[in-house]
C-alpha cells in the first residue's frame, strides 16, 4: 500500500515538473509580415501592435521573431522555412491571401494568417480576419431583430464572390433572392432598374395618373399633384438588401438603388464590414446603412493607446494581431504550453478588444457587433 502511494506521488510530482518546465520554456511565435517594399506601412503596424501585446502579457518567455515577407510568396515561404528550422511552429501572417501557397509543407506548423478568406487555403492556415461567415453570422441577428424575410444580397462579379456563396451556405442565411452585378456603372444602373422592377413600378405610378385624371374621384387634383410628387408606385418585393461591396463600389450600388426609388426610408440598407469608413457620412441619401463589425468602443481605444506608443495611426490589421498574440497566449495556457493539433481544433472562445473569438475545428468565427451609419454618426445596434 505504502509503494503504490509512494508511486502515486512520483506521477504526480513528475505531472507537475512538466507543466512548470513547459510554462518556463521559450515560446515563439513567427511574425511574417512585409516590412519592406509597396506594403512596408502594413508590416511595421502589425509588428509594433504584436509588441504592444507582448508588453501586456508580460511574460519573458515568449518572443515574437518578425520576418520580412516582401508581400511575395517565395519570401515568405522562406522566411517560415528559417523560423521553422529555428523551431518555430506557430506563425502569425501572411498578411495576403496569395502568400498562403505552399505552406502546407510545414505540417507540424500553424500560420494564423490575417487574411479573411477561408476557401482553398492548405490544411494548417487558419484565417483570423473578418470573415464572411461571420458577418453574415451577425446579418442574420440583425434580420431577426427587426423581423425581416425578403432580403435581397447583391454581389459584385468579383474574385470574392465564391468567399459570400461559402459563407451564406455555411452560415444558412434565408434570402428571398440573390443577384449578381457588373461594377461597370452603366451595366449596374441597368441592373438594378430590372431587380427592383423599376421600369413597371414607374409604369404604375403613369397608369395610376392617367385614372385618377379620367375619374370623378373626389379631390383628384389634390390626389394627382401627390401622385406627381412620386418617382414611382408599387412595392419593390424586398424589405431588406444586402450589399456586398466596399468604398466607391458600395456607393455606386446605393446610387442605383436611389435612382431607382429605392431608399432606406422604404427597406433597409445593409453591407458587410465597412471598418467605420467616414467617407459614409457624406452619403446622407443612403442614410441609414448598417453593417457589422468589430466592436468600437474597444477600436478606438486601441488606436489611442497605439498611437499614444508609437506616434501614428495603426491600421485594421494591427488589432487583428494584437489580438492574436493574446490568443495564441491564452490557447497554449490551457494546453499545458505545448504546441498541438488540439489547441485549434478543441473548442474554445477568447475574448480580445475586436471581440469574441470562437476557434474550432482550425477555423475562427468572430462575434461581430452591429452598427448604423446615420446623421454623421456610428450607432451601435447590437
């Protein structure tokens, strides 16, 4: 009895000693990033926000080893070939989508890549951006709350488009109907005129005169100065449009839809994540327009603090990241320190100051907030 005790006792002293050397050993984290050439501005942002991170965690043992992708693929595959040599078997970047190729042959290795695209990327590449899973995630919240069910999604024909159709399957949004545009403004006027039934709604609204004219209704001069008043009549058969477009884009798309007398004041006007560009506030026609994304509040402060630090402004990525170094942190603690297959694959939620991360199965999914440009403000819905 007295042996099985003492063996008993060796175990767990031994169970002990690994997770005290395992919490004291190095931990690195590779850090590809562009610090020179066309995007040398991204890289140094996204480096300074890793050390700020790092300052927060305050733990000696972990080191961030930032290497010089150039923004091309053969440097970045051999930078990651140099850390990996080193030991390195968590990265974060690439920060480009393009840079992903050929990294699978680091297998034992994970790249928390910054990029927001999740199709046909190698098996141990997990994208942290915002996605559009996600976004469409906090759509379908939106749409609950206000108890829409005739959503329109426009989508541009563009290289994302197969990125939206991935995250509306995933993701199981109901729209009423899907359409896909040509961003050549002339094309797009056009239409956006035939999904919005604008040629028969106009229609209506000359029928509907030329009756008013011709009966004996009482006040019809009054009824037909308000029918003039009026672009068109008849409903648009949506209460809602998702538009999945961005900057100049988007704007055009909202610029059709006006032409077409189709105004937030008749459905509502939602795009995906706008990261609080207020160049919208100068687009009051369009006003409201919401969108989801990270949570503000926190954003703002980081910029703040960021530039408090290092005299400029960060960019999106840069909180993406400093986030990351947290989580990467915070998995490897409830892993007893050790670099596995189960810290991206268990199940698990971390909360950053872009807001929740939900890591499973080598994806994440971001809890996105909610927000209404209006009257030259951000209001958060949600």
């Amino acid at each position: 009895m007295k042996a099985d005790i003492k063996f008993f006792l060796v175990i767990i002293i031994l169970i002990i000693s690994t997770k005290i050397a395992n919490a004291n050993s190095e931990i690195k984290i590779g850090l590809l990033a562009p610090f020179s050439g066309e995007f040398k501005n991204i890289g140094d942002s996204v480096f300074d926000s890793a050390r700020i991170a790092l300052n927060k965690i305050n733990n000696n043992n972990i080191s961030i080893l930032p290497r010089d992708t150039k923004g091309k693929n053969l440097e970045t595959l051999r930078q990651a070939e140099e850390l990996y040599i080193e030991g390195v078997r968590i990265f974060i970047g690439p920060v480009f989508n393009k840079n992903l190729k050929g990294l699978e042959k680091f297998k034992d290795a994970y790249f928390l890549s910054l990029t927001n695209k999740i199709l046909n990327n190698p098996e141990n590449v997990i994208s942290a951006g915002i996605n559009a899973r996600s976004q469409f995630n906090a759509i379908k919240k939106y749409q609950k709350i206000n108890e829409l069910e005739k959503t329109l999604i426009l989508i541009p024909k563009k290289d994302y488009k197969k990125e939206i159709e991935q995250a509306l399957k995933e993701s199981n949004f109901k729209a009423k109907k899907i359409f896909y545009y040509d961003t050549e403004p002339t094309k797009l006027t056009k239409q956006i005129e035939k999904i919005t039934r604008y040629q028969i709604r106009k229609q209506n609204l000359e029928d509907e005169i030329k009756r008013v004219e011709n009966s004996s209704e009482d006040n019809k001069e009054k009824k037909i100065e308000n029918l003039k008043k009026r672009d068109t009549l008849g409903k648009i058969g949506y209460d809602s449009v998702v538009i999945a477009d961005f900057d100049e884009s988007l704007k055009s798309v909202t610029t059709s839809l006006l032409y077409t007398d189709v105004s937030p004041n008749k459905i509502n006007f939602i795009s995906l994540n706008q990261w609080f560009d207020k160049t919208l506030f100068k687009e009051t026609a369009s006003q409201p327009i919401s969108f989801p994304s990270i949570n503000k509040e926190n954003f703002d402060q980081f910029k703040k603090s960021f530039k408090e630090f290092y005299d400029y402004d960060p960019n999106q990525l840069s909180l993406i990241t400093y986030d990351l170094v947290g989580l990467v942190y915070y998995l490897l603690s409830q892993n007893n320190f050790e670099v596995s297959d189960n810290i991206f694959k268990k199940k698990n939620r971390f909360k950053g100051i872009s807001g929740v991360f939900e890591i499973k199965n080598k994806k994440i999914n971001h809890e996105l907030n909610f927000y209404s440009v209006d009257s030259g403000k951000f209001i958060r819905i949600f």
